[in-house]
C-alpha cells in the first residue's frame, strides 16, 4: 500500500461547544430534561433529552431553523453535542418536531422551577432586584393551528392582533412576559400570553409567580 492511501484525513468542528457545555453541566440541564421527558419507549433511536439539547446548542451559538438542523450538526464532533458516534445520523427535523410536541407535553413548569434554583444555587446569584418587562413573538403566516384551547389541562396561549412592539399590527401575535435577575441578568421566569393581552394584567400574576420562586416578596421588581 503506498504511503499516500494510508491515512484519511477527517476534520470535525468543535468551535464553542466546550466552554457551552461546561456551563451547561453546571446547570444541570440534561439531568432536567431527562427527568422531563424520559426516553420511555424503546423505539426512540436518540433520547427526547439529547434532542433537546442539539436544539438549546444550536439556539446558542448559531440559531439555525429546525429544517437545517441536521445538516448544521453534521459537521460536529458528536461528543460535544452530547450524542454518541451514531447520533448525528439519526438526528433529523421529524425527530427534533415529535420531540418538541414531547417538550410541550411535559411538566414545564417544574422543568423550568429546577432549572433556574439550580442556577441560583450554582452561581451563588442574587435576586434582590429582578428585572421584568414584555415583548411581543411576532408571526407570519396565514396558519396557526391550535391556541386558545386546553392541551393536557392546560390552557394554550392563543396567536390574536394586539399592540405590537415590532409595528406590525397587521400580523398575529403572542405576549412573551420575561423576569432576569440584576445580578449578571439571568432569566429567572416566564410566560406566554395570549397575544391581545394588555401588559398592565401581567403584572400580579408576575409578581405572585416570583414571590413563590423567591420565596419571599422583599425584592424590587
């Protein structure tokens, strides 16, 4: 054999990820998504939770839409999207959107309630002063099914015309109501109304939702 057709050269990305994934670990996210939505059937090739996380890596630090998922991840050395050799061959957009309606299903609200203590636990934050405003999730389109009815007993926020903050009154909306903290502005809670729905009404809800995440209502909202 000669020297030449002795070796392949295969080149793998790796960019941020290490530093993502360090942080990552230190909050503990794929212990919470597993306990979330846990790979309960034997059928699934790639765990809900390492679905998952390809898509919050990917929102990180390049924020791709979910059709060019897959041919975003090919690239990558699998170990630093947290999937074994084979993942990426089986990580696709049909997987990713039945994973999503899995996520949608699940207990979010604990999800989220875990996940942000944790972050205040692990990076020691304080949370005297939290920081809340809202925003509007502006959508186009001509068709948007669901919203309005209840899922799992749950109320879905429903896309309506309301005062849009990017000026786009012609089109849908939803409300994104958002709290971070003061300290390094960490997101501590949120919320999704439907999308007619006055900023003032937010504010009570917001603020019995923090009393109960806090723990206590001295701080300043």
């Amino acid at each position: 054999m000669s020297e030449e057709k002795r070796f392949e050269l295969e080149s793998e990305t790796i960019g941020a990820l290490p530093i993502i994934n360090w942080f990552l670990s230190r909050i503990g996210i794929a212990e919470h998504l597993e306990h979330a939505i846990p790979r309960d059937d034997v059928r699934l090739r790639l765990a809900p939770a390492d679905v998952i996380g390809v898509v919050l890596r990917n929102i990180i630090v390049s924020h791709r839409p979910l059709y060019a998922l897959g041919e975003w991840a090919g690239p990558f050395d699998p170990s630093v999207l947290g999937l074994g050799p084979d993942g990426i061959a089986a990580f696709n957009d049909d997987r990713v959107g039945r994973t999503l309606d899995r996520l949608f299903d699940a207990d979010r609200a604990t999800l989220i309630t875990q996940t942000v203590l944790g972050v205040v636990r692990e990076f020691d934050l304080l949370l005297e002063q939290l920081h809340n405003d809202s925003t509007t999730i502006t959508l186009t389109g001509t068709h948007y099914p669901g919203g309005g009815e209840n899922r799992g007993g749950r109320a879905v926020a429903k896309p309506a015309h309301g005062h849009n903050k990017d000026f786009r009154p012609d089109l849908l909306q939803l409300l994104f109501v958002l709290t971070i903290s003061a300290d390094g502005a960490v997101p501590i809670a949120y919320r999704v109304e439907d999308g007619n729905t006055p900023d003032d009404i937010t504010h009570i809800p917001t603020w019995d939702e923090l009393r109960a995440l806090v723990g206590h209502s001295n701080f300043i909202y």
